[in-house]
C-alpha cells in the first residue's frame, strides 16, 4: 500500500497511475471539491499527446474517487458532505470516452 498526499511537483500523477497499475494499493490525496473534478486534474497532469494513455491508466487502476468537504451547517457548526464515486464498468467506459459529465 502507497499513500501520497497531494503533489504540484510534474510527472507524479503520471508515476502515481503507473505504480496503480501494477497492482499496487495506492491512495491519492488532492484539494479538489468533486469526483468529476479529481478526474479532470488527473487528466490534465499528462501532455495532450498522452492523453489517451492516460485515461486508459486511469480507467484500469481507479477503484473509488472519495470527496470529503465540511459544509455550514443551518443553526451553526460544520456537517460532512461526502460524495462517493465508485468505479465499476459503466464509469471505466466513460472516462475512457472522457464523458465526465455523464458520471453525474
């Protein structure tokens, strides 16, 4: 098992899918605000001539994309929102087909 916590440095994100894919348990931690969004970032760390590479090492290694935000609760305080993306065939087809706004 990896755990990497978020990254700006270039070419981690591709090295991250690539030891993914090798059958390693890897968990990834980024500051983005959904699952459509991670996919998107994900996405735009490989160069434009990768990109179909790169959907297909994500679409092959993803299990779960899981969101985590604390929102204001009504009456004062925080409440967990959480948004749970699992990655079975239907969401493995259209991220390789870069349909994420169809993942809705």
């Amino acid at each position: 098992m990896i755990m990497v916590s978020e990254t700006k440095e270039a070419g981690a994100i591709p090295l991250i899918l690539e030891v993914a894919s090798a059958n390693r348990l890897v968990f990834f931690t980024t500051s983005t605000i959904s699952a459509i969004q991670t996919l998107e970032e994900i996405i735009a760390q490989f160069e434009p001539q990768e990109k179909t590479r790169a959907l297909n090492l994500l679409s092959g290694c993803l299990l779960a994309i899981i969101v985590q935000r604390l929102l204001p609760r009504v009456g004062g305080g925080l409440v967990l929102a959480t948004e749970i993306l699992v990655a079975n065939d239907a969401v493995k087809s259209l991220i390789k087909m870069i349909k994420f706004s169809n993942l809705l």
